[in-house]
C-alpha cells in the first residue's frame, strides 16, 4: 500500500517538477543573451545559414533549440533587430511557449 501512495505521489510531482527546471532554462536571460550575441557574432562573420540551423539543431533543450532558431531567424531577416534585448525578450517567449501545451 505504501508503495503504491509513493508511486502516486512521485506521478503527481514529477511533471510539475520536470516542468519547473525547463521553464526556468527560459527565464536564464544571461544565457539567452550571450546565445544572441554568439549568433548576431556568427552570422557577421558570414557563417552560413545552414551552418547555424544544424548548430541549432544539435542543442538538447527544446525550448533553447527554438530560442536559437529565433536569434537565427533574426540575425538572417533584412530587417535585423535593434537590440539584443528585444531579442532575448522573444527568445524567452518561443523557449516558454515550447514547454507549454
């Protein structure tokens, strides 16, 4: 029996916390920015697209992956952003809205 109410309370809080530690990988704006600045970086160096999408694609966490492919999508438009803050500011939202349902 008591393995049982362990169990269950182990399935309750285990996607709460799951949850938590990758929504707080989000809300790290120094990691976010120094990712802006290491793309904006790349991307004026005349590293290629490509190049940065398969970089991208190798980042394990998914909300920090589609951060990436954001700051690229950014930096690769004609109308690139005016600050980095800005930036970091729709990273965090893209990285947020991956872990949401």
């Amino acid at each position: 029996m008591k393995t049982i109410v362990a169990i269950g309370i182990w399935l309750f809080f285990l996607p709460s916390w799951a949850f938590g530690q990758t929504i707080s990988e989000c809300r790290d704006r120094q990691q976010l920015t120094e990712m802006a600045i290491e793309v904006r970086d790349r991307i004026r160096s005349g590293e290629s697209e490509e190049s940065m999408l398969m970089w991208a694609g190798d980042i394990r966490a998914p909300g920090l992956q589609a951060a990436a492919y954001k700051a690229i999508e950014a930096y690769t438009f004609q109308h690139q952003p005016e600050s980095i803050s800005q930036l970091v500011f729709v990273m965090g939202y893209m990285c947020s809205k991956t872990y949401r349902p």
